[in-house]
C-alpha cells in the first residue's frame, strides 16, 4: 500500500482511518442581474429567508447540548439580524439587485469588517460566511453547501468547516476532519475537541485529494498519510484520559482553577454543566456587536448581570471591550479604515482614544457585579507597556472594581512584565494574540497555521520568561487561550508557571484528568522537555515520553 505524507496542525487528540468524504465547496457568487421588476417585492423575500435559517439552526440547537448548542443559538441569533437584512433590503431597494446577491454583498462587507477588528470579533467572520451561504441557497431555492449525508463512516474533508456544520457532526459516522484552511484557535478546532473527533487543519494538498482514497488521520501530530490501496477503516484510537469531577488540581494536591470562556448566556450554560470552577474570559463583545450607538451602561448592565449571576460566589473574569475602530462599532472614535488594524487602535489603544465608552463599560461591570454575587475581576486586552497597565488599573480601581488584571497578548508586556506586575493584581494569556504577534503570522489565515501551533518553542519559551518573573512577584498568571484546552500542553503551561487555565467548557474535562494524573514536579519536567525542542512536533513529542 502506497502512502503519502500531509502534514498540518493537529488540533484535536486521536488517530483514525477511513475513506475520505470531500465537502462541497460555497455556492459561487450569484450574479448581480437582472434587475427585479418589482424591487419592493424582491427584498421583501429576505426577512423570511433569514427567519427561517435562523429557525433550522435554532431547531438543531435543540437537538444538542454543551458547546455544540451555543454555537449552533449564537449562529442562528446571527440569521436573524436586524442590521444584515437591513443592508441586504437597501442594495435592493438602491442599486436593484436580486435578493440574493444583495445577501451575498451585505454580509460579505460584515465579514470583512469583523475580519479588519481582529481578536474575538475577526474569528465571527467565518460564521457570517456560513450565514451568508445559507440565505443564498434559501433565496435561490437550492440546497445549502455543507457536510454531505454519510452512510458509512469516514474522513471528511474540506476547504474549512462552517461552525454550524461542525457543531452537530455524528461522531459515530465522522471519524475524523482534515482541513485545508483554519487554525488552532478556529471553530473547528474547538468543537472537534468537545466532540472528541480527531482533527488536523491547516493541511497544505487536502483539497487536492480525490475520492476514493483512504486517510489515516493523528490528531495528535498534525500528520495525515493517504492510502492508496485497500482502504483501511479504523474508529478513533486515543490515549486513556483519566477520569475528572473537580476540582481543577495536580496529583499532589496543587490547585489550578479550570475556568471557562464564555462570550454569551447560551455558553454560561455550557460551561455550568461542565463543572467549570468560574470564568476566566468573559467577553464582552456581544453587547456591542451591531450596535449603531454605544450600549447605555444600564443594559450593559442588565446583560452582563444575566451570565454573572450563573457563577455566583465564584470567580469571573470580565475583559472590557476588544475592538478595534471600524465600521461594526461606529460609535468609537476613529472610524477610518487602518492599512493594519491587526497593528492598529484596538483593544485597550479604542478605549484610550473613546475614555467614556470604557469607564461606562467598567461602571456597568461594577454594577453587575453588585447585582450577580459573581466574584469579578476585570482586565483589559492589548496591553502592551506598564503605562498602559497603570492608566487601565487606576480607571477600574475609580469604577469600584477592586481587582484588576490586563491581557497580556503582546510581547513587548513579556519583556517589561515586572513593571506591569506592579500595576495590576494578576495577568492572563492570551495565547491566540500572542502567537500571531511573535510570529507576524494572521491567526486567520491558513496557511500560517503551523506559525500559530501553540507548541511552538518560541512561544513556549516567551512563556517561560513570563512565568519566572511571577514567580518573584507572586503574581497569578492565568492562561485563557486555546492552548489552555489541550490536554497535554497543560501540564507543559502549568510547569511554565500558570496558575489557572480557561478554555472552552467541553475541554474541561480532559484537562482536569490529564492534571490529576501528573504532579507539580512532572509538569516542570514537561515543560523543560518543550522548551529544549526545536519545532512543534517534537516538543509535543518530547513531552509525552516525558510523562509516559
């Protein structure tokens, strides 16, 4: 049996064989013409399209629970947007387009500005393309691209996977994913991992496969081999996880708090079922997002007191707004197009630049605080100088909210984190940004997704300064990237000096089993191993024999 070699980013554990399924590729554009005799009539089709998108994602929702459920409400609450059917209704009321084109461009331009904003904001692009594809198909009266009815199991392969196809995937029938775009912290990645589905993305010649072939995917590796023989079938074979109830600690008793990242009331359920001991990235974007005007503090208020009061008595850790200045929040100042927004004002630099949105943002979170009994901390994202950390701390402190972190994304705030120790009470990782700013590598984009593979050494080791200057200052140091939802580097980051870890809610569970099962000495041993390795693949290999 002949058998070839692809390589991408394993971003969900396991090893499985089969045939390969390919996904089909989006709709192609549709055409701008002709005109529609009656335009009132041609965009008065939209409304219901996006009603009942929203209501077959929304049913499909029903049929889930945990991860998978929120992504599947937040995507269908997307469906239905006031905002989008707004701007598709005017291109065909102004410029005479057919409804669906009209679509296609509306959420095409919210794509590119979510992309532009970068962070949390930029990773939603992918699920206006997915709503995109879907209204258009609806409009135009064919099926929606996506996941094909499987009789049998198999590898599915594709360009990328939409959130919502990828979110109620039958995990007896799919044995694992290989995609050609995406990265480590994609949708894709996160859901495979909460549907324990082996997952390589990234994968340069996948798309370039053709039926019938076999693959053999390892989830751990990143590798992909192609039979080209007798197709094998095998179902997922994985490491034994040790079995976890919380709370998050090592074997010998070390606690390391397993927190969650919620970014709206339907992942708070998620994260509640899966036992998380609190939060450890609440994001706060969603109260923003379409907002013509700036949110008044009091429904700010209202709406963070509504995933607060699920953690009463635990906890939470709200980051203001991560945005940068461009068309989706017009209220900001600042709304000319950047050449760079990923360099640009963004993050704490729009809060400096528009102080009142911020100190309504921290009075709203201090507010919500009182009303929920959730134990807040509050930090703020792109943080880059100690100046920066100080000006934030003093603005919260002011607002009554008494313990005050920042992000800690770019690398200049490693080099100078003594002097930001000294600003705030406790810091947290951000690994996705970080990743993408020590190697100017686009996170989004997938070809550079080996660049943002969390196991690479120099990120590891930037880490490792971080975490001895912690050391001599006693500061906690939390881990909220998806780095923190894999099972093996989290000993490796526990042994670098990370306190507490936050990652998506089906994570949980692994990561609190891998933890107990290893002691403090064990996980510095693990992350010396990393630390001594050259490339991504080795260090990950490196760290297994160094636990096994």
């Amino acid at each position: 049996m002949a058998v070839t070699n692809l390589r991408g980013v394993g971003v969900s554990a396991g090893c499985a064989a089969g045939p390969i399924v390919r996904v089909a590729e989006p709709l192609p554009p549709p055409e701008s013409g002709p005109a529609p005799v009656d335009p009132a009539e041609e965009a008065a089709r939209i409304r219901p399209a996006a009603e009942a998108v929203a209501a077959e994602l929304s049913a499909r929702a029903a049929r889930t629970d945990g991860e998978p459920k929120a992504v599947l409400e937040t995507t269908a609450a997307m469906a239905a947007d006031p905002a989008l059917i707004a701007s598709a209704e005017s291109l065909v009321m102004q410029r005479g387009l057919p409804a669906p084109r009209a679509v296609y461009e509306a959420a095409d331009a919210v794509a590119g500005d979510l992309r532009a904003l970068g962070g949390y904001l930029g990773e939603r692009a992918r699920d206006v393309l997915d709503i995109r594809d879907r209204l258009v198909a609806h409009l135009s009266g064919v099926q929606p691209p996506g996941v094909p009815v499987l009789v049998e199991p198999a590898v599915l392969v594709a360009r990328d996977l939409a959130p919502a196809d990828t979110a109620d995937l039958d995990p007896t029938l799919v044995l694992a994913l290989v995609t050609e775009e995406g990265g480590p912290t994609s949708h894709t990645a996160i859901l495979a991992r909460a549907l324990r589905i082996p997952a390589v993305v990234g994968c340069r010649g996948a798309l370039d496969l053709v039926e019938p072939l076999g693959l053999i995917v390892d989830g751990d590796t990143g590798l992909v081999r192609v039979q080209t023989g007798e197709i094998v079938v095998r179902a997922v074979e994985r490491a034994a996880e040790p079995s976890w109830s919380g709370p998050g600690r090592t074997s010998d008793g070390e606690p390391i708090p397993l927190l969650a990242n919620v970014g709206s009331a339907a992942d708070t359920a998620a994260a509640v079922s899966a036992g998380a001991e609190g939060v450890g990235l609440f994001r706060t974007e969603f109260c923003y997002l379409d907002a013509e005007d700036e949110p008044a503090e009091q429904a700010q208020r209202a709406a963070y007191t509504e995933v607060l009061a699920a953690f009463a008595g635990l906890p939470v850790v709200v980051r203001t707004l991560d945005a940068g200045s461009d068309k989706p929040l017009p209220f900001l100042t600042g709304s000319t197009a950047e050449p760079n927004p990923a360099l640009g004002v963004r993050g704490l630099r729009i809060g400096r630049e528009a102080v009142g949105v911020l100190d309504r943002q921290l009075a709203a979170i201090a507010g919500a605080a009182a009303d929920s009994g959730a134990v807040v901390s509050v930090m703020a994202p792109m943080v880059a100088t100690a100046e920066e950390a100080d000006w934030f701390a003093t603005r919260a402190r002011t607002a009554g909210l008494e313990r005050v972190g920042v992000m800690i994304e770019v690398p200049a705030a490693v080099l100078t984190a003594q002097e930001v120790f000294d600003a705030v009470d406790f810091v947290s990782v951000g690994t996705n940004d970080l990743a993408q700013y020590v190697f100017a590598a686009d996170r989004m984009l997938g070809s550079l997704a080996a660049l943002n593979d969390p196991w690479q050494p120099a990120l590891l080791r930037l880490l490792a300064l971080l975490g001895q200057a912690a050391q001599r200052t006693g500061t906690p140091v939390g881990v909220c990237g998806e780095a923190a939802g894999d099972p093996l580097l989290s000993t490796v980051l526990v042994g670098l000096g990370a306190t507490s870890l936050s990652m998506a809610a089906g994570s949980l569970a692994s990561v609190g089993g891998r933890l107990a099962a290893v002691s403090r000495e064990q996980c510095v041993a693990a992350a010396q191993a990393a630390l001594d390795a050259t490339e991504p693949a080795a260090a990950r290999a490196a760290v297994a024999e160094a636990l096994s």
